[in-house]
C-alpha cells in the first residue's frame, strides 16, 4: 500500500511543477492547435538592410562635381542617407546627405577637395555601403 501513496505523491509532485513552471515552447506547440507558425520560425529575423554605393568617375580635379548612387535592400522609401569620408582613422560624415526614392535608390552630388586618395561610403537606415575610392587630383 505503501507503493501506491508514493506513486501518487510523484504524480502530484510533477503536476504541481508543470503548472508552476508554465507551459514549456513544446508544450505550447502540442497545446494550441491554432499555432500562427512552427515553433523554429519565430527565430528567424528580418533581413538586414544593405546599401551599395558607386561613384560615376573614378578621378576628378579638386571640387570638381560627380554623382555617388546606389540602391538600398530591405529599407523603408525615405531613408535618409548620408556621404561619409575617411579622414586618417575615422570615417566623418559630408554635409551631403539625400533620401532614397521610391524605387529603393538613390542619387547625390558630390564636390571633395582634399587631394589624393579618398575612401567614401554611405551609411543610413542601419546599413554601410562598401567602400568606394575616388582619386582627386
């Protein structure tokens, strides 16, 4: 007889955890039948934004005006985004800065004045272009 007290006392003991503890991801999952999707989709996030960036000439003379376009992944139409430059170790951001339409481009004039070498991205929305690289002479 005594068996039989313990046993029951195992049952108790593990519904009263189970209905403590709540019901686990699985559990959920068996219970609601109406579940909106599988219970490994939730982990699934957003694409990330991206952006891609290209200048119209390569070498230009100092404030000498050329274009920087691209298109923009995963952004809302609007997003501003902005032209920045790497001076030494930091990247500074220009004050040129455009929106991007509503076909996910965008188009921006550009006038640099430091001569040599510079390395130009465009960040806006979460994302950062890939580096582009325009030579003033």
């Amino acid at each position: 007889m005594n068996r039989w007290k313990l046993t029951y006392v195992s049952v108790a003991g593990i519904a009263a955890v189970a209905v403590l503890t709540g019901p686990t991801a699985t559990g959920a999952a068996a219970v609601s039948p109406h579940a909106p999707h599988a219970p490994g989709a939730a982990a699934t996030a957003a694409p990330r934004p991206t952006l891609t960036a290209k200048a119209t000439v390569s070498s230009v003379r100092a404030w000498q005006q050329f274009r920087m376009y691209g298109v923009s992944h995963h952004m809302r139409t609007g997003t501003r985004v902005t032209l920045q430059q790497k001076q030494g170790k930091r990247w500074v951001s220009l004050p040129a800065s455009v929106n991007t339409t509503r076909s996910a481009t965008y188009n921006m004039r550009v006038k640099l004045g430091l001569k040599g070498r510079n390395a130009l991205r465009i960040v806006g929305g979460g994302a950062i272009s890939p580096v582009v690289n325009v030579t003033v002479r």
